[in-house]
C-alpha cells in the first residue's frame, strides 16, 4: 500500500536522523538552553529578518495552538477561527479544555476575511449584552488552510489593520507553512509573517522534522514569561537540544524550503495529472493538499493500492477526497496513482 494520508508519514530528514545521531552522547543543558537551540534561534532570527523576535520550540502542533492561546488570553476572552479550522475541529477541544471558547466564522475555502473579523467584533461590541459574552481578543488563521488554500501578503495587510484596529491578536499556525511558502505563486515570506503576525509558528513535525514546532513572538507583551506557560501546559521538553538540532539542520542553509518545494512539486504533478484525466476538484489548492472529486466505483478500486483521507460525501455517486504529498514523497508513487486513475 501506498499512503498519501498526510505529511507526517514517514520519520526525519536523514541530515537530521544522521545530526541527532552524531551528537547522541554529547552532555548539554536542558529545557532548550543549549547552544543548538540558540543556534536555530539564530538561523530563524535572520529569516524573519528580526532579531527582536523570540523563538521558543515546542513538541507538537496541538500543544502550541493551546500553549500560545493560552498564555495570550484573559479567562473572559476567546479566539475568532474559521470554522474548518484546526482548533476548531481537529484538536478535541484543547482550547476549550483551558478556557478559552473557539468563537467560529463560517468559511467555504478554508479563509476568514477582514471583513468577518471587523463584522464579529461589532456584533460583540454593540450587543446590549456584551458583558455576558465571550470577548473576542485573537485571530487564528492557519497558512496553509485545512483545504490547502493560501492568504495573500494583502488579505494579512487587511487582517493586521482590523486587529489593531478591534485590539485583537493575530496568530498564524503555521504546521504547513513550507509548503505555503513554496507554493506557486505564492507572495508571502517569513519575513512578511514576523512583521504582520504578533505569533506565529513554524512547522516541522510535517516538514522534515522528526517532530517539533518552533513558535515565533513579535509582539512583546506576550513574551513575558512565555516560558513559564510552556512549562505549565507541559511543553517543556527536558532534553530540548533535540528540537533546536533539528531546526538548525532545516534552516542552517536552504533545507527547509528545498524539501517543501519537492512535497510542492509532487503535488503539481498529481494535481495536472487527475485534471489531465478529466477528474475536478473539489477547491483550487496550490500546496500539498490536493482534494478531488472521485466517482464512487473508483474510490473502491483505488483503496486496494492507496491510502488516503476520505473527506466528505458530495453526491451520490461522488465523494471528495485528500490526497497529501510531503517533502519525502517519491515521484514514483505518483506515476503509479495516476496510472491507476
């Protein structure tokens, strides 16, 4: 069987397996203070293009929506999500589980726009009731979506406007963010992140890395002991040399986005190839979620020789699924799915 399930299927980029490795038995300190974590600190520093940010490395994804939600918000206050969004669907309540309310918007790509920002803090602030209501105070977004679309450097101009605007946090998950950033046509950089986000991070778990986050504070009210709710929230990992190990390897030259770019290219190559075919899609996605339409018939005749995510009925002859390519998948496996389709 071949998996096209998601990007975390395989274990680490060998340069990383082989750096881990090496440095095995070497002694350092803990709770990522060591000169490794530093050093990926240092490389992230110059992609943002700021060496005013702080950078902290957490485990996984899940732990770091629910460490940074929770180290930026008061009891009273919640977080405004696309209603497909991770925090929102795919995390069993992790937000909700500290206190804080997902307050969800309505999306059909995966997006919330400004608009809706602007439009759910009026609502909030003119409801006679206010003060018995869960007050909005940061935005999530993730780049990419949960349906592989992308924001524009423009649409997190306009997002950045309204939450200075309502007094909002913005926060980007970025668990996919290489692939985001490679992919085509896209105008966003790190460097557009840590100028336009107060937090955001980096992903590694699906990105090369065997696992681990790297989160990225600009705004400096929340990174006043940062460290403190890491440890609370149980995120802070003793022996943390083995996260900054790993981001140093992503980021010391051009690893990160060369291994992105081939989970990218591999997607293309699927994505033209169901197109060639005469398949549709079921949303336009330039990164390495690709969601197509498949006819009922063929779905069965597929899972004997793929795995992959089935994500909803549409009619009832077709249903939609996802196919994930990553920065480890091999183009063979993508001429044999074609060919079978």
């Amino acid at each position: 069987m071949i998996l096209f399930t998601s990007d975390y299927t395989e274990g680490a980029h060998p340069a990383i397996v082989e750096k881990l490795a090496s440095t095995n038995m070497e002694q350092t300190v803990g709770y990522g203070e060591d000169a490794y974590c530093e050093e990926a600190r240092g490389y992230i520093r110059r992609e943002c293009g700021r060496e005013d940010v702080d950078v902290h490395f957490l485990v996984g994804g899940t732990q770091t929506n629910m460490t940074v939600i929770s180290a930026a918000l008061r009891p009273h206050q919640g977080v405004l999500s696309a209603e497909s969004g991770h925090i929102n669907v795919h995390e069993s309540g992790a937000i909700e589980s500290y206190g804080h309310k997902v307050l969800s918007i309505p999306s059909a790509d995966g997006k919330i726009t400004a608009s809706q920002v602007k439009e759910a803090c009026i609502s909030h602030r003119e409801d006679d009731s206010f003060e018995h209501m869960v007050q909005p105070k940061m935005v999530y977004i993730s780049h990419p979506t949960e349906l592989g679309t992308l924001y524009t450097k423009a649409e997190l101009v306009a997002l950045r406007e309204v939450c200075d605007a309502y007094d909002l946090y913005l926060f980007v998950d970025g668990a996919r963010l290489g692939y985001g950033l490679m992919a085509p046509g896209s105008d966003v950089r790190l460097a557009d992140l840590a100028r336009l986000c107060d937090v955001f991070y980096i992903g590694g778990t699906k990105v090369g890395a065997l696992f681990g986050e790297a989160v990225v504070i600009t705004r400096e009210e929340l990174k006043k002991d940062f460290r403190y709710i890491i440890k609370q929230k149980g995120g802070m990992l003793a022996k943390g040399r083995l996260l900054g190990i790993q981001f140093a390897e992503l980021f010391r030259e051009d690893l990160y986005y060369q291994i992105s770019g081939h989970g990218i290219s591999m997607a293309m190559k699927l994505k033209e190839g169901f197109l060639e075919k005469g398949y549709k899609l079921f949303i336009e996605s330039d990164t390495n979620q690709q969601f197509i339409i498949i006819p009922d018939e063929k779905l069965e005749a597929l899972k004997e020789k793929f795995v992959f995510t089935y994500w909803q009925r549409l009619d009832d002859k077709t249903s939609v699924i996802r196919i994930c390519t990553s920065w480890t998948t091999k183009e063979a496996a993508v001429d044999a799915l074609l060919e079978e389709i």
